[in-house]
C-alpha cells in the first residue's frame, strides 16, 4: 500500500489491535511504563468481542498455597496435561494483582457476608465500560470503528499497521515501535454471543509477519445454546436434563462430558430439547441475575427455561473457547518477529489450560494477564528503539494486495466463501468429530479458497473488511485442519474418530504457521514446567 | 437480530451507531439512526444496554426476522427490559453489585 499516503497519519511507540479486555489492559499497562498508545478497534472499544455482552468467572484465587495448587490442577489432567506450572503461577498472581487494581478503580463488585468484595466473577457491560474508562483517562487514542487491514514492517520487525475506518471511510496508519495484536480468537460467524467480531484476524496478520501459531487443533470448542438464540452462556447446562421430543430422556446427555451425546443426535436429525429442571428453586433467583442475559431470550419469548422444554444446538465457538492461538515465545508475550506481541484469547491459552477449553475463568484471567505481560514488554521494546523509529521505512504485509483502485473481485463473492469456509469448520461430523478422511476433503476445499483469495487484489472500501475476514478464516481453517491431521491421538478437546485414546507419547505442543504452504512441528513441553 | 428503532422514543444520540461493535446502524442527517445492515447483526444486545431512551427491540433470535411490532413489543414491555435488568440508567444500582452475584457461589460452592 504505497500508492498514496494514508487519510490519518499516527505514530506512537506502542500500538494495540482489539478493544476487548487484553488489549485495554496491555494499553493500560504500556502507558503505565511510559509508552505513548494508540488502540484501534474494529468494532467499539468497551462492546466488542465475547466479554463485554456477557459475565464471566475470572480465576481469581487467594495465594493460598493449596488453593493455588487445586485450581492449577483442575483443568491440568482435561488439558492432556500440555499446560505449563511457571505460566499458571505467573497468570494466577497477575490476576490476583488486577483483580485487586478493578477494585480500586471503582468496579462495582458483590460483597460477601463479611463486608469484602467478592472477586471470582465479572459482569461484562460493568468491566468493559469501565475498561474503556481508563484506557482514555490514560491518554490513549482510540479509534473505533478501525479494522486493521494489514501490519507494516522492515527488516527489523512488525512497525506498525494500516487500517480502513468503517464510520469515516478514511484509511489510516500507525506508525509504532511495538505493535500488540489482541484481537481475539476465531468462532466462524457462527454468532455465537459477542464472536462475531472475532474472526481469526490477528492470526492472519501475525503469520503474514512470519510469527507462528500453536495448538490450532483445540478449536473445536462448542457452546451449548437454544436454537433461537445467540446466547451460548453454558454454564447453567449443569443443572439441565436433555429430552427428546417425545419427552424421554437423551440418555448420557449433559453439559460437561454429554455434548458428543447432544452432538450425535443433531447430526442424525434428532432434536434434543433442554430444560433446566435440575436447578433447585431456591436458586432460581440467583441464577436469575447472576446471568441477566441467558434469561433474556426466554423472558422474550414467554418460556420458563426451569420448567419448559426448548430446543437447543451447539453453536461453533472454535478457538474462543479453544485453546489455539499466535506462539507466544517468552514471558513478555512476544511473537518470534520483533516488535510484535500477542495477548488474550488471539494468543494461545495452551499455557494455563492445555488443551482443555479456556472458557469462563481461564480465559478471562488469562485476558488480563497477557494484556498487563504484553504491555509492559512491547512498552520496554519500544523504548530501546528510541529515535531509529522514526527513520524506518515500513511496508505492508498483506497476503492479498491492497488496493485503492478498483477491485477484481465479483460482487457477493465474499460471502459465498464465508459459507464455503463455514461449511467445513461448523458441521460436527468434520470438527468437533474428526477423521483423516474428513480432514483431508476439507483442506482440499479449503486450499482452493485460500488460491482464490491470494490471487485478488482488494480495494479499500467498506468491503475491504469483509475480504480480509475472510481471507483469515480460511488461513485459520487450515492451520486447525493440518495440525488436527498431525496429531493421531484423542487429547483435550481435539477428538479423533479414528484415533479415539491419548497417547502418551505425543505430549508435546504443535506449532504451526505458514500461508501458501501450511506446516506443523512438534515442540517439547519443558520438562520444568510439568505439574507434579 | 435487532429489529425496532422506535421513532416516538428515539432522540437522535446516535449513541447506537458508535456503540455497535457490527456496525449495523448509519447515521441519518435531521433524522433517527436506520438499520443498514441487518444481517451484521450479531444480537449481543449492547445497543439495547447503551440506548438512554430504551427506543430499540433486539429480538433474540440471531438468523430470522420476526417483523414483530413497535406495538407489541410495547404491549409486552419489552422496550428496555434488559437495561433494567442490568441495572444501567437513572437511580438504578448495577446489577454487578447485587448480593446475590455472591450468595450463588456460596450456595453451590
């Protein structure tokens, strides 16, 4: 992109992709060690993403050493056993300390019967909102709105990053010392509640810089949700009985371990139907708000969820809840490339919970923690650059050419992709149950795309966005299926049909990264960072 | 999907237009905001929290269009709703903070 000069011209030593909680904290952060920010958004910082419409638990444990030790153990043998002690030590304590810092910053939490706040869970609109708060009270610049479209680099790594502005129309560059991607993972369009905006986008820029990624194969996350509804909160499944229509039980069905059951019967046509007439009545309230949303449908359509019978599917929230994500190679949460950081849910959770899903608590702390890591690092980072900064001479990296002219590209294109791509990551029988067979018919669809969209160029308009998304989506699809063809084992959430029990000697992590040519290699989990 | 701007309620903040992290609505010069863009929508609900005069409907069900009524939607008060329930807007406390948010873990710790 050196046709002309960008609409809006920024520069700042460190720049942040993706407004949800880990990049308002890494901004937060940076700013705190001196570094001047700028944050761009592709939808609103403060109700993008999977955080801010719902409510979460956070791993909020106290330093207690046996408490520390239960909660680093409960996800440990589900996550085959992949995750790392040092980095559940370090996330626990950092989540600790901000956890502490919302306090202080006013977020408004519960108290328990002795007056002090209880801290294991955030509402999302509240933390969000408040995020946003303090990240301009910080001084950052924010712009909504503001898609990256592609990172800028040079020979001494990723620079910067140069986007397109939904509201303005205009295109825009920020020139930056650091740049942190913190975009979130990748749930397909699937709307699933709060994902669509997570669209796999910062894979697809850190491996156009040449970063890598690990753990694609746990991307086969699915929630729980009632066909009429976008609200895949799953938690209070626990107190659920699943029925068929004819009223008799879905023997073995259930939240935790029964969602293959649920699974099964949707591919052969069967409806299963929930109601959560397990949950005891003197809860009901309870339940009631500490999840406003999840009654939200029900309420709207005149169904009692304690009493009734609904249908329910299970929407595809791949990496959201999966594990995989960009390779982060050392505690500041860099990326091989220099200058280049990744921190939340675009990075991968594979740390703290192996392979094992990072909903709900791991994810949120796991949020908080990278972005504060990441931060800090891409803050130091910047700084030792000091004035060279200012004379590099960057160029984007797009996989696709970006264009101001017109594009070749035929109209409703972009979405016959989508749906293509769509259709070889959603259906159980290919991702949440794989196969060699089908994994390899849906590389082969999946490879074509991918030439397709390669030979395009893209011209910057509205639609620009769309294109890239895309492009991301399919490159995320590949990097999932080849790394789930590599591994010939049943582990975490990655389920071979053909291959149904983990195997000991294939505990180790896959890194994998490439565009054109996709590739895969094992990495060794560090022999010191096995839990006892 | 969201369906209802109402026109009787809307103030014309735009509020809903910068807040909706899909993009779906556009700004409308001497007018109240449209929905441009329908099918973006991702049905999160956050414009319905943002909105200061509770003058938009998102229906729950994020793929189909039900083309219900400001008038029904009104009749089975449901403008606003959720804000309420969350606890945003005028004298209302976060419902963030309510007691029970810690009595369930205690209860089914």
């Amino acid at each position: 992109m050196s046709e002309r000069k960008p609409d809006l011209q920024l520069t700042a030593d460190v720049l942040v992709i993706g407004g949800g909680p880990a990049g308002t904290w890494a901004a937060i952060t940076a700013v705190s060690k001196g570094s001047k920010v700028v944050l761009v958004d592709k939808g609103y910082c403060g109700t993008s993403g999977a955080t801010a419409p719902s409510g979460t638990g956070v791993w909020y444990i106290n330093p207690d050493k046996q408490q520390r030790e239960e909660a680093k153990q409960s996800r440990y043998g589900l996550g085959g056993q992949l995750a790392d002690n040092r980095w559940m030590d370090r996330v626990l304590d950092r989540t600790y300390e901000n956890m502490n810092k919302l306090g202080e910053f006013g977020y408004p939490f519960p108290l328990d019967e002795l007056g002090n706040p209880y801290k294991r869970g955030l509402q999302g609109p509240e933390y969000m909102k408040l995020m946003r708060r303090l990240v301009l009270k910080a001084g950052v610049r924010i712009l909504d709105h503001s898609p990256a479209l592609e990172l800028l680099a040079d020979d001494h790594g990723v620079g910067g990053a140069h986007g397109y502005n939904l509201h303005t129309g205009e295109t825009w560059s920020v020139q930056a010392g650091a740049v942190i991607i913190a975009t979130g993972g990748c749930a397909f369009l699937s709307k699933a509640l709060g994902c669509n905006v997570l669209t796999g986008d910062g894979y697809l820029l850190a491996a156009e810089a040449g970063a890598e990624l690990s753990g694609m194969e746990f991307s086969n996350a699915y929630a729980i949700s009632p066909t009429f509804s976008s609200v895949t909160k799953t938690a209070y499944y626990r107190y659920a009985s699943f029925y068929y229509e004819d009223g008799t039980a879905v023997e073995g069905a259930g939240s935790q371990r029964g969602r293959s059951i649920i699974a099964r019967n949707l591919l052969q046509g069967r409806q299963v139907y929930a109601s959560l007439d397990q949950a005891p009545e003197d809860i009901h309230p309870l339940l009631r708000v500490n999840q406003t949303n999840f009654f939200l449908p029900f309420d709207r359509l005149g169904i009692d969820p304690f009493k009734d019978k609904f249908p329910v599917t299970l929407r595809l929230e791949g990496t959201v809840r999966g594990t995989g994500g960009i390779h982060i190679v050392d505690e500041t949460c860099a990326t091989k490339v220099p200058g280049l950081y990744a921190a939340g849910d675009a990075a991968t959770r594979e740390l703290i919970c192996g392979g094992f899903t990072g909903g709900g608590s791991h994810n949120a702390a796991w949020a908080m923690s990278s972005g504060s890591f990441a931060g800090e690092g891409a803050a130091v980072y910047a700084a030792t650059l000091g004035d060279s900064s200012s004379t590099r001479s960057l160029k984007g990296l797009s996989s696709s050419t970006l264009t101001r002219g017109a594009s070749d590209a035929k109209p409703n294109k972009t979405e016959e992709r989508v749906r293509a791509v769509q259709d070889e990551v959603a259906p159980y029988d290919r991702n949440l149950f794989r196969t060699s067979k089908g994994l390899n018919e849906s590389l082969s669809t999946l490879d074509h795309i991918w030439q397709d969209i390669r030979n395009e160029t893209i011209s910057l308009d509205a639609h620009s966005v769309k294109k890239r998304e895309a492009a991301a989506m399919t490159a995320t699809a590949r990097w999932m299926y080849n790394t789930a063809l590599e591994r010939t084992e049943t582990r975490g959430m990655h389920k071979r049909e053909d291959f149904p029990q983990q195997d000991a000697s294939q505990q180790y992590r896959l890194i994998s990264g490439g565009l054109d040519k996709v590739w895969v290699k094992k990495e060794e989990v560090a022999k010191e960072a096995v839990l006892h | 999907m969201i369906e209802i701007v109402s026109e009787s309620k809307c103030i014309s903040c735009n509020l809903c237009v910068s807040v909706c992290p899909t993009n779906v609505f556009d700004k409308v010069e001497g007018g109240i905001p449209v929905i441009a863009r329908q099918s973006d929508c991702q049905t999160c609900f956050m414009c319905e929290l943002y909105c200061p005069v509770d003058a938009l409907y998102v229906d729950p069900n994020p793929e189909q269009i039900t083309l219900k009524s400001e008038e029904d939607v009104e009749n089975l008060g449901l403008f606003g709703g959720y804000r309420e329930k969350v606890g945003w807007g005028k004298g209302r406390t976060p419902v963030a903070k309510h007691d029970y948010m810690y009595q369930l873990s205690a209860k089914t710790r």
